[in-house]
C-alpha cells in the first residue's frame, strides 16, 4: 500500500519529499491499525493492496484519455491524492465487522457464477434470481426477475482468480477500484467539455465523498459501481469524440464495443445513454449546433449496441415481460421456498433494507409530472444538502459560458436526471421505473458544477473558493462517517 501511494505520487510528479512524508504518515496509520486489531488489518492491507495496484494501474492507462497528463506537477499530485481519498475512504467498507445484506448476495451469485460456469447459470438464470432474492419487483400479486446481467459478476471473479479473494472481498474490491477512478473520469469530463483544470479538480473532489455514492458502497451495490464506471467512461468517449469532429467509423466503433459492454454488466446504462441521446437528438432539433449529425451517428451506434446487447443476453426476459403484461406468475417462481414469505413481508430483502427506496412520499395513482420534479428536488437536497444551491448555480455559470454545442449537451446530461424522475414518480405507482438511480448519472455532471462555483469564487478571493472545497470536505466526511457507522452497528447489534 505504502509503495503502491509512493508510486503514484512520484509519477503524478510531485517533489519527493511530498511522495516521502505521504509514504510516512500512510505507514504509521498501517502501524496503529495493526496495533489496534490485526485481523481488521490484515484484511484491509491484503484487499486493499489489490484495489490499489488495480487502481494506480488502470488510472495509468486512463490518464491520457483524461488528460490528467497535461496538468502541471502540483495538479497531477492533487488528482492523487483526490483518488487516493476516495479510494481509502470505499476500502473501509471491506473492514470485517462491516455488513449490509447485499454483500452476502452479490458473493453468493458470484460464488454460483463460478461453480456453475456462465452457460449453466444463464441456463438457470431465473431460478437464481428467485433464489437469491436478485433483480426482483413486484407487480400485482406476483414477483417478477427483472433484467440482471452477469457482466459485473464475470468482471470481479476475473478479479477474485487473478489474486485468490474469496467472492465477497472480490466483489467488493472490484467495487472500490471502480469507485476510486470515478473522481479521475469526472476530471476527464470536464476537460473534454472544455471546462477549466480548476473547475476539473474541484468536480473530482466533489465525486470522492460525495454522499450517494457513498451509501452505494456502503449499501453493497456493487454491480451497480461497477456500471457507473463504464457509465462514465463511455460518456467520457462519447463526449471527446463529439466534441472533435467529423466523426470516424473507428471512433463509432470503439464507442459501439464500450456501450455493448456497459449494457452487459449494468441494465441501467440502457436507460441512462437512450434518455442522453434522445434529449440530445430533441436539443439539436430545436438548437442545431455543429454536433447535428455526429448525434445522429451516435444514435445509430448506440441502437447497434443495444441490438447486440439484446441478442447476448437480453431476449431472455421477452417471456417475463409478457408474463408481466398477462398478470401470469412466473413459473420458475415455484422454486422458491420462501416465496410465501416474502410476499407476507411485502419487499423482498435487498429491496426492503433500502429506505430511500421504500414508503416513497412522492408515489401516486395519477398521472402528475410535478410529483417526479418533486422527488428530484428532494433527492438532490437530501444527498447535497445546502451545497445543492452551489451546484445549481454552477451549472448556470457552465451554460452562460458554454457555445451552443457545449450548452446541448449539459442540458442533455442533466435531463436523464429529469426523465428518470418524472417516469419514476410522475407515472402511477407501481411502475417499472420506480426502482431506477435517478443521480449517479448526472453526479459528475454535479461536480463540475461545484468545481465552476468553487473556482469563479477563487478567482474573487482565493479563500473563498478554498473555503468552500472546505465545507464539502467536512460535510462529507460527516455524511460517510455516519454511513460507516451504520454499517458496523449492524453487525454489533447496537
């Protein structure tokens, strides 16, 4: 861990006595852990040496596509030290008394991923699923498996073979390397929108403790991590080649193999990149910009995409969705043993431990869009609290700045987050959207927005801006503080 953090900052070309004193202070905190309790120890530093090396690793390739490389010695470090932050902060999840249910689940999927062999469980995907409460929404009377892909299982058990983890620390490990280059892709995201390494920074800063993705880690949505890594990279991809026209076959190409990929390991990404281009091909007809017809490439690739996707993997759940619509049990449901039960309790039990999914205030049995701009505001008060107001004014300042081509596509960013929303909670109740992330999409798209506030008050006074980065440092830190917290309380029975 100390040389994997020495490493880094000596490539990110800090001075080395910075690399050294870093190195240091890592080195007593690893003493005292182990002073402390060495079989809590002993697994963060064996887990925590492969989240490192895999994460110095893939930030290594990411770094040119990100454009970390342009930035000066002190920056570069920064950007570090944002990653390291981050990936410190997820690792902590892995310590042994730490348990949310889903972290049993996702290790017992994997573990039967391995021992079946991917054509056995995709044989007997349904059963699974059934079994071990995954992907599951009720409609009506019945239960019903809702698209799972296997992807982000094949991901951490390469993983968990190449360095001998057991399935829980793999599928976890896996989860905090994704999580900890998430500050690094949002960094990339800016400058491919053109906003300024500054205001870069302080969007990566913003995306390291920044409360729901956290609560993910801490919730065990591991796959879901997983997706939002590819979710960012892929935008990353769209958004450079966009950006720099005319588009190539070779760039349509790579960006068809990358949204192919993130649409086998993470269902969302479906609804997140349809809604992206369907708000950018809307945008571009009414305010046609440069852009026009690479978004209509890029529609055309992504419904390639998804074409592939479906032929792979996603035709499996033709029969479940005419079930659904006949209001017919599903009959690999018999299986389960505990089926009664599960409809005694109402919720089956990855759904039922989370709260901001559950006794939603803002469901209804009308048609009302305002409801689902209701529920947005709110998530986004309740995950950014008064920093929210930050955010919103530093997306004005991304759009008064922006040309017209820059401008459609932040509005089309921020409106999947809108869409989800009113289709979650504009629709009557139940519906299959409910149980959609509405925010991980548009958080770094969030962070820029702070990252712009931040440096346009630093350019006022230089302690104001810092002053701000500040309070999102505390109030983070505070806020994960509080999830950790509740994720050993579990354990201890307090």
């Amino acid at each position: 861990m100390v040389a994997v953090l020495a490493v880094g900052l000596m490539l990110a070309g800090s001075p080395p006595l910075l690399s050294a004193a870093a190195a240091l202070g890592l080195s007593l905190l690893i003493g005292l852990l182990c002073a402390s309790d060495v079989l809590v120890a002993e697994r963060l530093l064996r887990t925590g040496c492969v989240a490192g090396l895999l994460t110095l690793v893939l930030g290594g390739v990411l770094a040119r596509l990100t454009r970390v490389r342009e930035l000066v010695p002190s920056q570069r470090a920064l950007m570090v030290a944002i990653s390291a932050l981050t990936l410190f902060s997820r690792l902590a999840f892995l310590h042994p008394q730490a348990f949310y249910p889903d972290y049993r689940v996702h290790a017992l999927v994997q573990q039967t991923l391995d021992n079946l062999g991917l054509s056995t469980f995709l044989k007997h995907l349904f059963e699974i699923q059934y079994a071990r409460s995954l992907g599951l929404q009720q409609i009506g009377e019945h239960w019903y498996p809702f698209p799972y892909p296997p992807g982000s299982y094949l991901l951490t058990s390469g993983v968990g073979g190449l360095f001998s983890l057991d399935p829980a620390e793999s599928s976890a490990t896996a989860a905090v390397v994704a999580a900890a280059l998430v500050p690094m892709l949002t960094f990339g995201l800016g400058s491919a929108l053109g906003v300024g390494p500054v205001a870069a920074l302080g969007g990566a800063l913003f995306v390291a403790l920044h409360p729901l993705l956290v609560r993910r880690m801490a919730l065990g949505y591991f796959p879901g991590l997983v997706g939002q890594f590819l979710d960012a990279l892929a935008l990353l991809l769209t958004i450079t080649i966009l950006r720099r026209p005319p588009l190539s076959p070779r760039a349509l190409i790579q960006i068809g193999i990358l949204l192919s990929f993130a649409f086998l390991v993470y269902t969302q990404s479906i609804v997140n990149f349809g809604l992206l281009i369907a708000s950018l091909l809307a945008l571009e007809l009414v305010r046609r910009s440069d852009m026009a017809s690479p978004v209509v490439a890029l529609a055309v690739t992504g419904t390639v995409a998804l074409s592939v996707s479906f032929g792979a993997f996603y035709w499996r759940y033709v029969p479940v969705m005419e079930n659904v619509r006949l209001a017919r049990p599903q009959a690999e449901s018999q299986v389960l043993d505990r089926l009664d039960q599960v409809r005694r309790n109402g919720l089956p039990p990855e759904v039922a431990s989370e709260a901001e999914d559950l006794n939603d205030p803002f469901a209804g049995t009308t048609v009302n869009p305002a409801r689902g701009l209701a529920r947005l505001g709110s998530r986004l008060w309740l995950f950014n609290g008064p920093f929210f107001l930050a955010t919103v004014a530093g997306l004005w300042l991304l759009w008064r700045q922006s040309d017209r081509s820059r401008s459609n596509l932040l509005g089309a960013w921020a409106l999947v987050a809108v869409w989800i929303s009113v289709l979650a909670a504009g629709l009557p109740s139940p519906n299959g959207f409910q149980h959609l992330k509405d925010l991980e999409f548009v958080t770094p798209l969030l962070g820029l927005a702070f990252g712009a506030m931040a440096a346009t008050l630093a350019g006022w006074r230089r302690g104001l801006g810092l002053g701000l980065s500040a309070a999102w440092l505390v109030f983070g830190a505070w806020r994960w503080t509080i999830e950790f917290g509740d994720r050993l309380v579990n354990v201890v029975g307090r």
